[in-house]
C-alpha cells in the first residue's frame, strides 16, 4: 500500500532540512550552495523531477539577478567596466577560450565546448564575497579588483547564458538564426536602458509614495519576472532578462530600500535552485570523462591565478596584492550551475562535479592567498642604522 504523503508536509521537511544542512555549512564554513547541491544529489531520488521546486528556485535565480543588475545604473555601469575591460578580456580569452581549445582537443564537438568553457568561465559572485567578508578582507586593496572582476564577468555571462540557450534549444544554428539571437539581445538590452532612462528616471516620486506600503513588493517583483519571461519569450535567458530589469529599476536610484524588500523573498527560493539542480545530477555511470576533468581543474586554477596576477597589475596593484587578487578568484558557482543545467545529462554531470571539486579547492586557496602572496613578496625589513662610535 503506497502512503500519500501531502505538499505541505513534504515541503516542511525539504526546508527543515535545508535549515540542518545551512547550520553544518555555517559552522564548517562552507557555502550554502555547495551543501544544498548535495543535499539535492541525496534527495534526488524522492523529489524526482518536481516542476514546482524548478519553478520556485527560477523565481530565486531571477531576483539574485534582477538584484545585481539594480547595483548598477547606466552611467556607473560603463565607468567600472571601463576600468577591469583589461583583465576581464584575459579572463575570457583565459577560461573561455582556452578552456574551449582544450575541450575540443579532447574530441568534444563545438556546443559542448562552448558549454564547459562557460562553466569553467565565471569565479562564484556569492561565494567570493561571502569569503571577502569572513576573512575581514572587503577593505583590501585587491576587493575593489576582485568586485570589478565579478561586476565584469556578471555582464558577460548573461549574454552567454542567452546564447546558449538558443544553441541548445535544439533548432541548427546557422549565420542567420546566429545573427537574429545577436539582434534580440542587442534589442532586449536596448529596450532595458531605454525604459531606464525615459521612465524610470521620473518615477522617483512613485516609489518614495508607495515604497513602504505592503503591495509594493508586487510591483517590483513583477517587473523582474516579466522582463526575466520576456526574454524567455525571445527564446534567450530569464538571467538576461533579470539582470536587464535590474539595471533599468536602479536609475530609480532606491536600490538599498528595494533589496531590503525583495532580499527575504530572494534568500527563501534562491537555495531551492541550487537544490533542484542537484536533483538533477546522476552518478549511475561513474565519473564522466576523468582525464579532461583532471586537466580543466587545474586549468581552471591556473587560468584564474594569471588573470588575477596579470590583470591585477593591468589595473595597477602592486605583485603581492595581484597575488592575492589570483589565489582568492579559483571558485565557480552560480553561473556555472545555470549553463550546466543546459548542457546533455553527461555532461551536466561532468560539469556538476567540476564545479563542487573547484569550488572547495577555491575555498581552500582562498584561505590562503594572504599567506602565499607573503611568502612569494615578503614585507621588507627596515634596515638597521648604524650610529656614529
């Protein structure tokens, strides 16, 4: 005799349970989305492929894009990503690039290439920042590179991740089609900084009338889903689409209010994306392609020190802290889980397991950039002054 077991029971337990596992990952001091990813893996088999938990954690996906696109106004945008251009163009050449040459090589064809060069592509936002404000590193003089870096990598993945998405969706790609995928972001992105500055720019009034009344929260959230559907509607990606709804909201310029509004929203579904994505992972045939997995790890290592020792001297740090800006960059995570949910069970798998291994080797050199920028570029020691007799 099967046992129904209701909704809501199972609901409460899938977030009792996420709340041990956020109590472990609190005190082990490791990121919430690496437990919730395994904790997903190990209830894989109950939740199956649940439409509701996909639903929900996209929802979370859309308002941790829509709140890094509010971060940046037009005219603030351009400056900072005007600074980093150097070191972001290495870091695309770097763990794009390369990291797709390397694949190739290996006897993948061009899409999954271009997939895992995409996973290998973009240090974790949420993880780095964490590590930044545990470690008391935030006032470092390589933070604000490390900040401009991810600001930079944050407007090159969405673009990535929408032209992925029209590269797997399962129609050839021609010049044509390639060129048409190219327009709809160009005019998505246009139609965002348009809208931002001929309406958003008076709507100040608006917001400071409404702002703290209990519907308002409606309002926002619904231009970050309705932007994030469009751009699904154009067949590109929902990130796009938040990221541009973001960028639009922030010529408002009532960011710190608005995230202190959708932030609890955000930290209440954003876990169950990375907990769905880990139901999706299957270890029935083993580990996947083991000595290309071997080579891009310590690729992916190795590209990230280059582009924060080289671009950090790009951007005017001195070689001890563009050490430390190289060591502190090696983690991948959000955008990474988006673009291998992308990709064929193989290699969704083999990208699940790249990014779990590479982000706690991260975590590990992380912890110890400040100690091996020292030992490479030791302080110097005051020399003593002999006095005269």
């Amino acid at each position: 005799m099967e046992i129904y077991i209701p909704v809501m029971l199972s609901a409460g337990i899938i977030f009792l349970l996420m709340f041990i596992f956020g109590l472990i990952s609190f005190k082990f001091k490791i990121p919430e989305v690496i437990i919730y990813i395994l904790l997903g893996v190990v209830l894989a088999s109950f939740l199956g492929d649940n439409e509701l938990l996909f639903l929900i954690g996209e929802v979370g996906i859309v308002l941790l894009f829509f709140m890094l696109g509010m971060e940046f106004p037009i005219k603030q945008l351009l400056k900072v990503a005007k600074k980093v251009t150097p070191a972001g163009t290495l870091d695309v050449i770097l763990n794009i690039g390369v990291t797709m040459l390397i694949v190739y090589l290996f006897g993948l064809g061009l899409l999954e290439s271009l997939i895992i060069g995409g996973v290998v592509y973009a240090t974790s936002s949420s993880i780095t920042a964490k590590l930044l404000e545990t470690n008391k590193r935030m006032a470092n003089p390589e933070s604000e590179f490390i900040l401009g870096l991810l600001i930079f990598e944050d407007l090159v993945a969405p673009v990535l991740v929408a032209i992925l998405v029209g590269l797997t969706a399962g129609v050839g790609m021609t010049g044509g089609s390639f060129t048409i995928l190219i327009l709809k972001v160009v005019a998505l992105t246009a139609g965002a900084i348009i809208l931002g500055q001929l309406l958003f720019t008076r709507l100040q009034n608006f917001f400071e009338r409404y702002l703290s009344s209990d519907i308002f929260i409606m309002f926002v959230i619904g231009i970050a889903l309705a932007y994030g559907g469009f751009a699904l509607f154009l067949d590109l990606s929902e990130v796009l689409g938040a990221f541009l709804a973001g960028i639009m909201i922030a010529e408002v310029r009532k960011t710190e209010q608005l995230e202190h509004l959708i932030l609890p929203i955000r930290d209440l579904t954003l876990p169950l994306f990375f907990l769905w994505f880990g139901t999706t992972i299957e270890f029935g045939a083993g580990v996947p392609m083991i000595p290309l997995l071997i080579t891009l790890v310590v690729w992916a290592i190795i590209a990230k020190i280059i582009v924060g020792v080289v671009g950090g001297r790009m951007y005017g740090l001195s070689k001890k802290v563009s050490v430390r800006a190289g060591f502190s960059l090696i983690q991948r995570g959000e955008f990474s889980i988006i673009i291998a949910a992308l990709a064929t069970a193989e290699v969704m798998v083999f990208s699940s397991i790249f990014i779990l291994v590479i982000a706690m080797i991260g975590i590990v050199f992380f912890q110890f950039a400040p100690k091996i920028a020292k030992k490479l570029y030791p302080d110097k020691k005051p020399e003593k002054v002999k006095l005269p007799g």
